[in-house]
C-alpha cells in the first residue's frame, strides 16, 4: 500500500499493473457475489416453492425483494450516496458481512419468513457495494485501460453465477440441500474476500476531491441538471431496459426451464450456465481488449451485441420453448450482452459524472433498475403462464430500445482522464 494510504490513480498510458489488477479483482468481487446470489435464488427457485408452498404470487415477490432487484436498489441508493460523502473504503469494509448474514439466513431457511428476509437483506448489501467498488475501480484505473479493469469486473460477474450453477448441477441429486450448500458456498467467499478487502486503501482521487470539494458541488441535486441530469438519463436508459431482459434470465431462466418442462431441474440450473461463460469469454478477448480503443470502436461493439440479443429474444417468439431454441437464445444473449451490456454501463458509469457524485449517480441507475426489474419480476412467472412467445416479445422490445439509445446517444469519452472528461462535460 502506498505510505498515504490512498489507491493511486494513473492516466498514462494503458499500462495496467499488478497491483491494479489485484485492487480490481477484489472490488470486482462484488459483481461475483451479486450475480452469484441472483441466480443461485433463480437455481432454487422451483425447490423453494415446493418446499415452503409458495404461489406465483410469492415467487415474484421473493425475485422482486432480493439482489435482482428492490433490496439491491434500496442498498444502491444508499450505499451509493454514503460512498460519495464518506469515501469508497468505509462501505467495502463492512457491507460483505452483512451479505455474508443474509446468504447464512438464506442457507439455513426453515420457513418462508427466513428465506424473505435473507433474501432482501442481501438485496441491501450488494446493491451498497456494487457502486462504490465500481466507483474505486474507475478511479485508480488509466485513462487507457478503464475499459479494461472495469471489464475484468464482469468477469468477476460472469464467473460467480458460473460456479453457483455448476455447484447447484453438481447438487442437483440433493435437491433443496444442494442448493443450500449452493450459498454456503457464497458465504465463504464474502468472507474470505472481506479478510482480504480489510488491506484495501481508500481511492486518492476520492480523498483529493473531497478536500476540494464545495457544499454546492457535493449536493445530489446537482446531478438533476444540465450534463449531469444528461448522463443520468443516458446511463438509466440504456441500463434499466437491457437488466429487465439480463435480470429475468439471471433470475428466471432456470424456473422457466424446469416449469415449462423444457428440461429437468439439473438441466434447469446446467444450461443457463453456458450463458456466463460465453459472456466471459467474449467480455476478455473481445471487450477488454478493444472497449478503450476509441468511439467509434466503442459503437461498433455497442451495434453488434445489440443486434444479437435482439436476435435472441426474438427468436423465441417463433420457435417452440424447446432445449436447442434455449440454448440458441442462452448463447447469443450472452455473447451480444459482453458488449451492449453491463460493462460499458459500468464504464461510462465512472466516466460521465464527478468523483463527489459518481457513487450517488450510480447507486441512482443501479438502483432505478433494479427497481423495475422487481416490478417486472411480480409478472414473469404469469406472463410465462400465457406463452413464451409474449414474454420474449416484450423483452425484444426492452432491447430494442437500449440499443438504439445507446448507440445513437453513446458520448466521446473513450481514452480520456476523469478529470478532462469533467472539464469538458462543464462547458
């Protein structure tokens, strides 16, 4: 660590080191714990139901409380602000142990109350962490490389639902004990990634900011005008209409699976699995190699992942709900999602808004989309009821629109340091 005990943050160059790679594989393990704790619900979604008799009804609720989506965006809210008034490093210190309680409460459910209640308090913790570990990330990385470090993230993202599902296939035979072990897995390593945070330094452009900072430029109202209020609507855009298509495959793909009889439970949690190791692969030798090159760069891949997830969906709503139409629709989702997705959320995320308020902006966006993705998530499983084909259909046209938003409206920032794009965005 540095003798100031700051994250130092460099922009020459794209030269990325050890250190840096380290300081974003911890932070980055907040995206594996969200989306590990997302599909491992969706993984024991069917089990649970049966076990505690749950309806519909109850099933939408409990998707809509937990990390996809209302207690994530509450945490987000809140852990987003917080990071932004008292710096990234108090937030990543604690909020792990209480995710690791609500996994625990979760794991050892003996009635719905306890799985409620577990389900929503992780909510909380990973809706505060993502957004300020985010926020570190983006600042200590170069100007370059922020592409780069913020995709290695998603791989993070991408791996923890990967194991999750092959633990939960593995388990299968278990049944509801499977899945149980499914989060005592997830338990572990919050607490082992919480040990290792503890050496962690908070972010030096936070601390250098903060000292700087006036009360007029540190106050969330001014995210609600000019570029900041610009940003604000592009980033919610483009993220809010992709997650309501990511979050009901992350949460319902395996219940969709095994409801619609498409496949067997060790199917239901198997299949969906090619979808993140398809997304990591394409997120490290396509989006972290080339998503720093420069706009137009950025555009294309933006074009080209959109394009295939709207292909994904819409082909769902002409071919019967069979195993080669999912998996069809699991792998080209996945891929187009590398690059039309949430990295580049993650990266314009840090890049559009002022240190003092990027916690606060993202928490915002996070949050206002986790928010209606658990709406949403009140209504997939009576949607389904009605056909495959309405609730593709409806995805299609999420997607339709977050593509064409985000490219049409995408900003120039590719390559530039925080505080140039700042001075820019301020004219």
């Amino acid at each position: 660590m540095t003798s100031a005990q700051t994250v130092p943050s460099t922009d020459g160059g794209a030269l990325v080191t050890r250190q840096q790679w380290k300081w974003s594989a911890l932070a980055g393990m907040a995206s594996y714990l969200d989306a590990g704790s997302i599909v491992a619900l969706g993984a024991g979604l069917a089990l649970f139901q049966k076990k505690f008799g749950l309806g519909d009804t109850a099933v939408g609720t409990l998707a809509a409380i937990g990390p996809n989506a209302i207690g994530c965006a509450l945490g987000a809210f809140l852990g987003g602000w917080l990071g932004d008034k008292l710096g990234r490093k108090r937030i990543y210190q604690y909020d792990l142990l209480v995710y690791a309680a609500g996994i625990l409460c979760i794991a050892l459910a003996v009635n719905r109350e306890m799985l409620f209640l577990g389900t929503f308090v992780v909510g909380l913790a990973v809706g505060a962490d993502v957004p300020t570990s985010l926020a570190l990330v983006g600042e200590f990385a170069p100007a370059k490389a922020r592409g780069k470090l913020l995709g290695f993230t998603q791989v993070a993202w991408c791996l923890g639902p990967a194991i999750v599902l092959w633990l939960a296939l593995a388990l299968a035979p278990l049944g509801l004990r499977g899945i149980r072990i499914v989060f005592l897995h997830l338990f572990v390593v919050a607490m082992v990634t919480w040990a290792l945070r503890r050496g962690l330094a908070e972010s030096a452009r936070w601390t250098t900011a903060a000292k700087a900072a006036t009360a007029a430029r540190n106050q969330v109202s001014a995210l609600f005008s000019g570029a900041n209020l610009r940003a604000l609507v592009w980033t919610g855009t483009i993220y809010l209409f992709w997650n309501l298509a990511a979050g009901t495959a992350g949460a319902f793909n395996s219940y969709l699976i095994t409801k619609h009889n498409a496949g067997s439970q060790a199917l239901g949690v198997g299949l969906p699995s090619a979808a993140f190791v398809t997304m990591m692969v394409v997120t490290v030798t396509v989006f972290m190699r080339y998503s720093d090159r420069d706009h137009a760069m950025r555009q294309r891949l933006w074009a080209i992942g959109s394009v295939t997830q709207i292909f994904a969906y819409a082909l769902l709503m002409v071919v019967p709900f069979s195993i080669p139409a999912i998996v069809a629709n699991i792998v080209l989702f996945a891929g187009g999602a590398a690059l039309a997705g949430e990295a580049f959320y993650k990266v314009f995320s840090q890049e559009l808004f002022p240190t003092m308020l990027r916690g606060t902006a993202q928490g915002f966006t996070f949050g206002a989309a986790r928010i209606a993705v658990g709406i949403w998530s009140f209504f997939v499983p009576q949607l389904s009821n009605h056909g495959i084909g309405l609730l593709a259909g409806l995805l299609t046209l999420f997607l339709v629109i977050s593509g064409a938003v985000g490219y049409f409206y995408m900003p120039d920032t590719s390559g530039k340091s925080l505080e140039q794009i700042e001075t820019e965005r301020a004219r």
